[in-house]
C-alpha cells in the first residue's frame, strides 16, 4: 500500500525539528554561561588572600587572620571557590569564629575589596572568675563576663596577684559553649550587689560567692563572715537590709569579724550568729 505524506504531517515535522534546534542552542547558552560562571569565579581578581582584622586586644591577629582564611577554604559542589569575594560564607564564618575563640563577644565580617575581608572583633571584657559548681569542689577557674559568660579558662599563665583582683563565683553553668553562670539578668544584679557589699567593706576583701540550686547565695569574707541571702530579692533590698543590720543594736561595738553569719533568706527576720554563741533573732525593719 503506498503512503503519501500530507502537507500537514511535513509541517509537524520542521516545528519539531524547530524545538530540538532551539533547544539545543538554549542548552549551548545556558552551558557557556555556566562555564563563564564558574571561570569568573576562579579568577584571580575576585579570590581573597587577606584578612585584615580590627578591635582585637588579647587575641593574636594572625591566629584570627588564619582562622577565617581556613573557614573560606574550598568550594561548593567542587566547582565554585568559597573565597571568592561575593561567594564567601559571611554569617557562617561569624559563627563559627565566634565558637573557636570564645574570647570573642561579637564579630562582624565584610569585604573590604575584591582581595581582602575586614573582620571587626569585640572582646569579652573580664568581670570576675568562676571557680566551680560549689567552694567543696572547686576546680580550675574561668573568667566570667559583664553577662556572666564562663567564656576562657584562667590558666597557669594568669598569676595568682592577676587574679587576686576579681571576685570568684561557685555554682552550676549551663548552656553550650561558652556556658553561662546563671543567666544575664541574674549575674547583673549578684554582680552589683557585690560590687557594693565591696565598697561597704574596703579593708574586708570578698573571698568567694556562691549559688546553690536554690538560688541561696553565700557571700563571704576576707574574716570568714557570710552573708546568706536569695537571689529572688532586689539586690538593692538585700544591701539595704544589711545596712540595717551593721546598724542595729546586736552590731554595736561589734565587727563583721565577730559573727559567723547573718541571714537575711527568711523575709521580716534576719538570723545572725555570734562566733561561739546561740543564734539569736532580730526584726528587720
């Protein structure tokens, strides 16, 4: 049987042909477009060599410097280099840096030009020390932070006369790394309260501080007096109600050396002990 091909079937015929054409230089396009993408972003000009590093004080600029060109270093899906200067990961290297120098409270990163980054560093400033979950079993210290912040260790390279200046703290940490020692909110207002129980008593030196998991706070000092309190009232109350306190009849022609402990964790009564004596009650007022 013959066939004979139809003025309709002949046109079907170039459209797809017309389509595979297309496509195919659609595809050659897309290819070299690729191509130069890829050779772009290999070129010499746009690849970072320098890390220009700002605001560090205790950190060593080139330990920072080589940290965040390891960080830049290799590529995505092996075809796209990752210190190319628009293609670096900038929010993962903030992180991550931030992670490996705990020293670091905030850091900032952005490109200075086509070869360098500009990584601005603000350092954790030292506010006292953390010694331990409880005075019964210290162990190595750590420096805490305005925000208490356990965030580097006191090594053997700090002296006991660098150290001796700042307050140790006991208690539990939580949190990843760096832990935190209660939380911000917390530590601010311990922290300030001690700083005035420290001016209270220039020549009576705060030895230690320590929380518990109740949130029952010991301060001591210098003469081994303790002063218990809970975190739960306003620091200014609790300074203010030991004020009264060293101003009270029982404290008359007494020093602070002369009592074991006052206690001020029971609301309207403060406890306090005379050393070798009963524990008597006074109201607060």
């Amino acid at each position: 049987m013959a066939r004979v091909a139809l003025p309709q079937s002949k046109v079907r015929a170039r459209r797809k042909k017309r389509r595979i054409l297309v496509a195919s230089l659609i595809g050659a396009a897309a290819l070299l477009v690729f191509g130069g993408l890829v050779w772009l972003a290999h070129a010499p000009f746009m690849r970072i060599t320098a890390v220009d590093v700002s605001g560090e004080s205790t950190l060593q600029t080139a330990d920072i410097s080589n940290a965040v060109l390891a960080d830049i270093a290799g590529s995505y899906l092996y075809l796209f280099p990752k210190n190319n200067i628009f293609l670096y990961p900038k929010f993962k290297t903030e992180t991550d840096l931030a992670r490996q120098m705990p020293t670091i409270a905030k850091v900032t990163v952005n490109a200075k030009d086509f070869h360098t980054l500009n990584v601005a560093i603000t350092e954790r400033v030292p506010k006292a020390l953390w010694c331990g979950a409880s005075i019964s079993s210290a162990s190595a210290c750590f420096w805490l932070d305005q925000d208490g912040v356990a965030y580097a260790a006191a090594d053997s390279s700090f002296t006991f006369a660098t150290t001796s200046a700042y307050e140790r703290y006991y208690g539990a940490l939580a949190g990843g790394s760096p832990q935190q020692y209660l939380d911000a909110d917390q530590f601010h207002s311990l922290s300030a309260l001690v700083d005035a129980l420290a001016q209270n008593q220039p020549y009576n030196q705060i030895q230690s501080i320590e929380v518990d998991g109740a949130g029952d706070a010991h301060v001591t000092f210098a003469d081994n007096f303790v002063l218990m309190f809970n975190l739960s009232a306003a620091g200014a109350d609790v300074y203010s109600r030991f004020q009264l306190v060293l101003g009270s009849d029982a404290f008359a022609g007494h020093s602070l050396a002369d009592f074991e402990y006052v206690d001020l964790r029971f609301g309207d009564k403060v406890y306090y002990k005379l050393r070798d004596t009963l524990t008597p009650v006074i109201k607060s007022k």
